[in-house]
C-alpha cells in the first residue's frame, strides 16, 4: 500500500463517539487516532478520563482531552490547559465549601452548577465532573501539563516520523535531531497498527 494511502487511513479513521460541536455551529467527528496516547482514569468506573496525545487530523498537535463515556470530547489546546491548571484550585475549594465559582476565558469556561459538580467547557462542548474526580484532576494536573509540554516540544519531530514511517513494514529510525523522547518503536508500531 502506499505511503500516501496509509497515511489517509491513519488520519481518516472515525471513532464511534459523539461529534464536538465548534462555536461556528459546526459538528466535527471526534480523532479516531491519537498517537502516544497517555490515558488517565478520573473514577473508579473508568468513565471519565484524560487523554494526552497526537492527533494526525490535526497536523499532528498534541492536545488535552477531558471526556467522559457517551459525551463529546473536550479538546483543550496546551494553552488551556494553564488556564485550567490556574483556575482548578480555587473551583475546587469553592465546590468543597459549595460556593459558585465562574471563570471565562474567551471560548473556555468552567462553573459550579450544583453543589458538588462543576462544568468545563469550551466551544460548546462540555463536560460534568463531581468533587472527587475534580480532585484527581488537581492532584494529577502538573504531571499532566509536564506530559503536554513534552509532547509540545516533539510536535514537528512526530510529524516528521509519521511522514516518513507511513509507508515501509520495518521500523525506520528517527534522524538523529528528532526529539521524540525515546519512544520512536512505540510510534512506528501504532502507526502500521492504525493503517
């Protein structure tokens, strides 16, 4: 198969969740592959979660996603998600002393709603967490950003490796300035898992 159409299926994949809505009003269907994924459970049902990763429909930007089971994803940029780790703490102790609390930052926002839940949201997608997973989100929120910030800085090299590993069947080694931070057979096997 060439290069070129295995690198169509990787980005083309369609995941089985609920399409975000974007402030234009328009449906986009969920990343059906993120490479390098880091997956973190919120709850002991494993039905709201964090993910970390590189998302080949979007150029191969590392993105932040908070989702829950039957729910559109909410994708935050790098940049949010300081916004979110500003803001966490005080939401957090508003929610344990069942205060309102409301911060807005352009299309991102978040707000108590009830007295032991609060609303993250961003371009008309949102998600619902309770005052426990809130506090897992807090606990974990630096390691998390670290994680981004690492995946940040590898973004062009990943997109580089994709390009040129879509195609052979045997791995192929990274130029020796790729910073991919050691997990080059990781991304060249979920790359020919994905075709």
């Amino acid at each position: 198969m060439p290069a070129g159409k295995k690198l169509k299926l990787l980005v083309g994949q369609q995941h089985r969740r609920v399409p975000r809505q974007t402030s234009a009003g328009r449906l986009t269907p969920p990343s059906a592959v993120v490479l390098l994924r880091r997956l973190y459970f919120l709850n002991r049902e494993r039905c709201k979660y964090t993910c970390l990763g590189f998302y080949p429909d979007r150029s191969h930007c590392s993105f932040f996603e908070l989702d829950g089971v039957m729910q559109s994803p909410l994708d935050l940029h790098p940049s949010l998600v300081s916004t979110l780790a500003l803001h966490l703490p005080r939401l957090c102790e508003n929610l344990a002393r069942g205060e309102r609390y409301m911060c807005t930052e352009m299309s991102f926002w978040m707000q108590t709603v009830a007295e032991k839940a609060a609303i993250i949201a961003f371009d008309r997608t949102s998600v619902t967490l309770n005052v426990p997973e809130f506090e897992y989100l807090m606990l974990n929120l630096t390691a998390l950003s670290n994680q981004l910030a690492r995946y940040k800085l590898a973004e062009a090299d990943v997109s580089a490796y994709v390009q040129s590993s879509a195609g052979p069947t045997t791995f192929v080694r990274p130029t020796k300035s790729a910073s991919l931070l050691g997990q080059c057979d990781v991304l060249f096997e979920e790359i020919n898992r994905s075709m």
